[in-house]
C-alpha cells in the first residue's frame, strides 16, 4: 500500500508541522507540548508530540525539529504500543557504517544540510498504523549564554496545523534571583497578547503560551495551517561587585562571573574591512552603514584604526588615532568611499592591523582587531596554514582577534581556528536586510571592555574547564565549572585576578559563598561540567594537530558518549520494533561544508521512523509533568494572581482576597506563621481600570476550630503578595464571562490546608463539565457521562484534557488548567486561568487585577496606603498552590476588606 506523507516541523523549541501535508483530516496532531527548564542558566527543553492516524491505512508522516545551534541533542524516543524506543548515541565512526548501508539501501538518513543563524534542523518519519497512535519525545540541553546584559530563549512556532491541546512552558529558577523578565518576538503581538502569561517570583519565573485554536488561525502570523513565529523569553539574574555566584552538588561546581560596578576600559581597536570584488553589491553597502554606526559608537578616549583590503591594502591612517569628533568624521567619509574590487589578501591585511596595535601600546587600555571579509584568500599569501601562523606570531596572545565571516562563500573553518588560535571568536554574518544590524550587534558586545588578562584560580577544583580569558566585556559572563578534590566543599576556594585599566584587582571569595544544591539539580551542575567541557574540547581540536588532535578528540568523544550528547563525533542511532531500518542523527559543524537542500540554510538530522500507537507523554527535565511549569497563582500577562492558604492564628477572620493578576491563578496551604519584627510601611496603588471583583462566601457550619484559608494578593511587580485569611469553606465565584455564556465555580473543601474538592464549569445554556479529583462529569443537556482517562473530551465547542496531575479546559477564548495537588496524602484542585479572555465584562477572582504598591519605611510598624487610607500589615507567609511544584511564599498579612476594599458578599454564589 503506497503511503502518504506529513510533514511535521519543530522550530526552535517548538515542534511544528512541516511543508506538505496531505488532507487535514487525514491525521491529527492532537497533543503538542514544549517543557523548558532553565536552572542557574542551564536549559533543558523537551518536546513532545502525539499524532494520530485518522484513516483507514497507514501514513507515513514526516516532522523536522530544529534546535538551537548550542545545544546538544541527548535524548530521541518514541512510544509504540506502550513500549518506548530510545535512540543510543555512539561514536560517529561507529554509527557510519550504518548510515552508508542505509544509504545504499535507497533509505532516508541521517542527511546535513547547511547551518542557519541559531538553528538546526533534524528531520525523522514514522509510518502510523491505521487509527493508531505515536507519540514521539525530544531532549536537547544548552548553556544560555549572557549577551548585552541579558539571555534569550526563542521558541519559534510553525505548527501547519491548529493543535487542540498546544502549550508552552517555561519555568527559570535561578538561585541569584531574577532581576528582569519580557516576552517579545512575532507571537506577543495584541492578538495573542492574553494566550501569554509571565509570572516573575524573586528567584523564580515562569512564561505560559496556551493559544486556542482560533489564535492560532487567526493572529498577525496565522492562517489555517496554523501559527508562523516566534516568542522571546529576554531575563537576568542579580549581580554584585564581588566573586559571583558559585553552586556545587554531588563533587562538581559551576561558578558564574560577572562583576558589576567596574570602570570601562579605553580600547585601542582596527578595523580590517574586505573590498574586494566579491563583496559587490548590498554587501558593501551594508559595511559601509555598519561601520558609520560602529564609529559613531566610539568613546573619545578609544584609538582606532581602519583598513580596507583588496589585493592591495589601503590605510586610512597610517597609525592608531584618537576617537575625537574631528577624526570620527573623516573616518565616517572615509568609510562612505569604500568601493568593491579586486582580490582578497587576508594576510597582509591582518599582519598590518596587528602592527598598528603593538606600535601603539598604552598602559591601562584594551586593544581589539576585528577582520571582517566574505571569502578565502586569493592574493598574496594564500596557503591558510601559513597565514594561520603568521597571525599568530604577530599577535604573540597581546589582544584578541574577532573575524566575522560575510556569507556562505567564506572560508568559515578557516576563520574560526583563526580566532580560536587568537583568544578571539569567529561569526558569520548571514546575507540578509539585516546585515548592518548584525555587524552593528557584534561590535556592541565588544565595545565595553571592563577586564583585561583574568585567570580564575580554584584551590581544591581539578578537571577546570577554561579559567583564562583575555577579556571580560560588559553585560557578557564568564562560566567555569570543575570538579570538587576529594568531593570537599570546604576545600574549594575560588579567587579571581584580573586588570582593570591600569591596576590589578583580585576577586576573592570572602564575602562570597559556595551554595551547595540538593541531588535534585546536582545532576545538572555535572552536566553543566560536561557540556562546557565539550565543547571546548571541539574548540582546542581544531586548533591542533597530530597527537595532541586526537587525544584532545578522544576526550571530547568520551565525554559526549557518557552523556548521551550529540555533537560533531557523536551520533544517535534510532532504535525501531524488530523488523524496521535503523536510521542516524549526525550533528553538523558551523564550519563544515553541508549538503545544500533548496531554499534552506538549517542543517537536517534526518532518521526515518515506523510505529505503531501511542500515547504516553513522558516526564521532563527532572521534573515530573504536571501540565506545565506555571506559576498558578497570578499567571497572568504582566504578573499578578493570588493564592490561598488553610490554617491560621485563632480569632483572625475569614477574608476575601482581591487577586493582582491580568490571568491570575490562586493558591492555597496552611498559615506557616508571621514575623513581627522587621516594619515597614507600604503605600498601594490601585491599576487606573477597574473590574468587578469576585467573592468567597463561606458556607461551612461554625466549629470551634475555625477553618482558615489564606489567599495570596499578587503585586504586578517582584515585590511580596498582600495575603489575608478567610475563615470558612465556601462556594466561590472563579470567572462569570456573560458575553461568552462561560461561569466558572469552585467549592471548597472543609479540610484545614486543603483546596478545592470540586470545580464547574457551565458553558452556554447546556454545556457543563464537573471536575473533581476522582475525574470529570459531562452533562450536555440531559446526556451524563464520566471520564477518568486521558484521552481529549469534547462538550460541544468546549474541550477537555485530563492529564495526570492537571485538567486542561478551553473554552471560547479561555482556557482554565487545573492542577492536582497532594497534601497529607489527600488531592485537591487548583484553578489557574492561563488564557484571559479579551473581554472587559468579566466577574470573578480570576478576573482580578494585580496590586501596585510602593514601600515606605516605618520605625515601629508596618503600614499598606490604599485609597488614602493607611491600613495595619504584618510581615507572613503562605503557600502558593498555584504553580506545578508548591513553593512558600512572603507575604504582607491584613484583613481581607482592607484588601479587597470591598465586601466579601460579592464573591459568594448560591450553588455551583
């Protein structure tokens, strides 16, 4: 039987539907999810993918997956009939044998092609039995990197198809706390503005992306076949003036330094500019803005220098002069004259921008030579080998050498041993609109030096990745990780020496301490190690040759087979049921030549899969699934929820909370205690619009107990919640969204620490579903049904998904997650709305807006301003139910009026 063939895509972190795709009825992607972890600036992402075959035969379906160009693969799996087939990586050499067979057999594997700017491309098809099922899990693991002052996460989404249960998660947990979070990118536009909450909790953060079927038709970037762009997670973490900040776990140790605080350096800097006729056209043009911008940039105490080369070499001046405004300007006309033609003498033009350095040396000063071309050598000294080393004696390792490689004709290999030989890095720079950007960019990153010459010491470290650096530039970071001697924290004592300007400063650790993490995120400090390891081992192997080479590859390989990573002497062979063909993963090199494939620039793994059914989604990172890494209290755009606690002092009475939060969630624990010592004052702000505020009624008879909740108040900023507690069960008001006929209840339970015990949802005059922990109800009309499995449930233009730990529920333009929590061995629910719906009509503590408020120092107590009224508080905690993994919370303790400035009576509802 012939098979058609689907295509499925993943782009960035996400997994997408690819190019040609038979009719849409034929298969269905019916759950799409992304898991990333971010821990101390370590990412682990998983994707995950479930496809069903809705025909009468098999299919054949095709998907792409492309990951960052850092990272490494370390995990490939599929589930067939509840068996799983993980992918086992082995030795390049080892998996080629199997590849070429494949090969010559006419199969489908493990195909390169070229590399894109961030991205690579892996590609796998799998062949599903009639009415069947696959699901199929991903893992890939990087470093993020801090560029001008910041990390980036882009998850870029192409699904082809609208996806009913599609969801992104992203939890960052940095233990120096997070000073920023933003979501930008093609996807935060207005029209899918409320799919995206962010949440932001002092050394915790969390981004949600949840868009309904219809957003994914119907934004800027959307059309039938689904969603086309990209989100942007942009953070950073607190930093200080000393050593920086320092994890250990389980005899490894990762050290992130980045000092604040420090006085720029002048810089000495040449720059080597390619004229030669190769760069015709919009590349010259593109040079020229670039470098008008770059030399506008120039502070008056740097010196500079500019090139141009062709087969000639042409000297702006012929020695280094200052940045003054008189000089700037005739090397901005200068640049205006630069003109296509000729060869291309690399050679030269480097040995003279080195000699203008070194025949300009001043104290207290960073020199920098920058080459910038789109070709190989043609004129003069054209053998690299010998050009390699002629640089490298005349830059003797006095100042860095960047070379940003323009376009695809260029020699990249060649240019990045060239930099890596130099203490410098090599880019490419892509043909694009953008090119004067990209150049303006890179220069950016380099134009601030803060240190110069460091060398990270660690007495008690062995097995150091790289400890020295000839530059620390500012907003950049320095990451060194190693082993812990005979496993002793104690012995561990890091120091860092390095210039600054024209003295020597030492970074020492007596302020500074070494925080020891728990065997949960241990393993991802040792795999910190690793992958730093590696890739600098790749790093130094090409720099070398004969003996050394190899030895240094065969550390490198040892290492990446340990760790299942694959990379450029790695592959993954797939593992199929008895009876398929086995299939490779090769990882390419930015250097490398690559096997062109029309219209594309991304590198491809390409393995060919056959399955049958499946259905199991498994775990992420080190953390189970629980539906994603949401903070539920609060979740909204812009911040802000609330949570609830049980428990609390006697007497305190039960208050109603008024939740921050544009899609806030909720939370509720025991009242863990209150600190009265530490007083402030707090003056609060109310947000300008305002929206009808939910109730909590108590319905519960009158015990000599009281029965308390505590709901947390979220701030739209990182500052502590307001918290209050409510005595009493109740059946309370979650969303009324008239407009849409949507009403949303919830009960709580009359257990002290509990939640909810059960939660309704109606939708229009006949649609409803009952969630409980035990499983969901469907009444449509007078048509009752029970559901306690996973598969999807549709109630008329409403669906819902049970997972193991969460009730995912879509309807109109919300979508509303319930987490399942345990506490003393008993489930409870908790809602948390991860789409708002765009409406301004709506009722109910999901509904709540977050509170603004500024503090104010009090020498005897704490006072919160609302409304020009002064209100007593008193410094408490509480427990955030609201996110995947509960986690206690500070908090400003008052009445829930004083809170709510409203009454409670308007967050009751007579029945569910």
């Amino acid at each position: 039987m012939e098979r058609t063939v689907v295509q499925l895509t993943l782009f960035g972190l996400l997994l997408a539907l690819a190019t040609t795709l038979p009719n849409k009825d034929d298969w269905d992607i019916y759950s799409f999810h992304i898991n990333s972890t971010v821990t101390d600036r370590y990412a682990t992402t998983v994707i995950t993918s479930r496809v069903a075959n809705r025909m009468d035969e098999s299919k054949e379906i095709e998907f792409h997956v492309r990951i960052p160009k850092n990272a490494f693969i370390s995990k490939f799996r599929m589930f067939i009939d509840g068996q799983a087939y993980d992918g086992i990586v082995k030795a390049k050499e080892q998996a080629q044998k199997q590849y070429t067979e494949a090969v010559s057999r006419g199969q489908s594997a493990g195909i390169v092609s070229s590399v894109g700017r961030t991205l690579e491309e892996f590609k796998t098809s799998v062949t599903v039995a009639a009415h069947q099922k696959v699901t199929f899990e991903l893992t890939y693991e990087e470093l993020m990197k801090r560029t001008l002052g910041k990390y980036e996460l882009q998850i870029h989404a192409r699904p082809m198809q609208p996806v009913k249960d599609f969801k992104v998660d992203v939890h960052i947990h940095e233990k120096a706390g997070i000073s920023f979070i933003n979501v930008k990118g093609g996807l935060s536009t207005k029209a899918l503005a409320n799919a995206i909450t962010k949440e932001q909790a002092d050394k915790q953060a969390w981004v949600h992306f949840y868009p309904t079927e219809d957003q994914q038709k119907t934004c800027d970037s959307c059309g039938v076949d689904g969603m086309n762009g990209d989100l942007v997670i942009v953070y950073d973490v607190n930093r200080d003036t000393t050593l920086g900040d320092i994890k250990k776990s389980d005899g490894y140790f990762v050290h992130h330094f980045a000092p604040t605080g420090l006085s720029r350096i002048p810089k000495n800097v040449v720059f080597l500019i390619d004229q030669s006729g190769s760069m015709h056209g919009r590349k010259i043009e593109q040079t020229r803005i670039a470098l008008i911008h770059i030399l506008n940039d120039l502070a008056e105490d740097d010196y500079f220098g500019l090139i141009t080369f062709d087969g000639n070499i042409i000297h702006w001046k012929q020695e280094l002069v200052q940045a003054s405004s008189e000089n700037v300007e005739s090397a901005k006309n200068f640049a205006r004259t630069i003109r296509d033609r000729g060869a291309t003498d690399i050679n030269q033009a480097v040995l003279k921008g080195a000699s203008m350095l070194n025949a300009h040396p001043r104290e207290g000063s960073a020199s920098i030579l920058i080459l910038l071309t789109d070709g190989d050598p043609t004129s003069g000294e054209t053998n690299i080998e010998v050009i390699q080393s002629n640089v490298r004696r005349a830059i003797a390792d006095k100042f860095p050498l960047y070379c940003l490689g323009f376009g695809f004709d260029v020699n990249f290999k060649f240019l990045e041993k060239m930099s890596l030989q130099n203490n410098g890095v090599a880019r490419r720079i892509y043909e694009d609109s953008d090119a004067d950007l990209q150049l303006k960019g890179f220069y950016e990153e380099v134009a601030t030096p803060l240190l110069t010459d460091l060398t990270l010491l660690y007495a008690g470290g062995t097995n150091l990745t790289q400890t020295n650096f000839s530059m620390y530039y500012n907003g950049s970071e320095i990451v060194v990780a190693g082993q812990i001697t005979d496993n002793d924290v104690e012995t561990l004592t890091p120091q860092v020496v390095a210039i600054s300007g024209n003295r020597r400063v030492t970074f020492s650790g007596t302020n500074t301490s070494v925080e020891s993490t728990g065997t949960e995120s241990g393993g991802h400090i040792q795999r910190v190690w690793a992958y730093l390891t590696v890739k600098q081992l790749l790093e130094k192997e090409l720099q070398l040759s004969g003996p050394e080479k190899e030895k240094v590859k065969k550390d490198a390989l040892e290492l990446s087979l340990q760790y299942s990573f694959v990379t450029p002497l790695t592959s993954m062979v797939v593992t199929k049921p008895p009876g398929e063909n086995t299939d490779v993963l090769h990882k390419p090199k930015e250097g490398e030549a690559p096997e062109r494939q029309a219209n594309t620039r991304t590198p491809q793994y390409h393995f060919r899969l056959h399955s049958s059914p499946i259905h199991q989604t498994p775990g992420f990172g080190v953390m189970p699934r629980g539906g994603g890494y949401g903070r539920g209290y609060g979740v909204a755009a812009g911040g802000g929820g609330y949570g609830v606690a049980a428990g609390g002092p006697p007497g305190n009475p039960w208050i109603p909370v008024q939740m921050p939060g544009m899609i806030p969630g909720f939370v509720m624990d025991v009242y863990e205690g209150r600190a009265g010592s530490g007083h402030q004052k707090l003056k609060l702000k109310r947000p300008p619009v305002q929206r009808p505020r939910p109730t909590f009624v108590s319905t519960a008879a009158a015990t000599s107990a009281p029965l308390l909740h505590r709901f947390l108040l979220k701030s739209d900023s990182a500052s502590p919640p307001l918290c209050f507690d409510v005595n009493g069960a109740a059946l309370l008001k979650l969303l009324h969204h008239p407009s849409r006929e949507l009403y949303v209840n919830g009960e709580l339970d009359s257990v002290t620490n509990g939640g909810f015990k059960k939660i309704v949802v109606h939708f229009t005059a006949d649609q409803h579903v009952e969630v409980t922990t035990t499983g969901v109800t469907v009444r449509v009309g007078q048509n009752v049904t029970h559901h306690t499995g996973q598969d999807p449930i549709a109630v008329g233009s409403m669906t819902v998904i049970r997972r193991d730990k969460e009730i995912d529920v879509a309807a109109a333009d919300a979508r509303l997650v319930i987490l399942v929590h345990q506490k003393n061995g008993k489930e409870l629910l908790w809602p948390v709305l991860r789409q708002k719906p765009s409406a301004t009509n709506m009722e109910g503590i999901l509904a709540l807006l977050p509170a603004v408020y500024e503090e104010v120092q009090q020498a005897s107590l704490t006072k919160l301003k609302i409304k020009d009224q002064e209100i007593s508080a008193t410094s408490a905690t509480a427990v955030d139910y609201g996110v995947v993994f509960p986690l206690t919370m500070n908090c400003w303790l008052m009445s829930a009026e004083s809170a709510l400035q409203r009454r409670l009576d308007d967050f009751f509802v007579a029945q569910l």
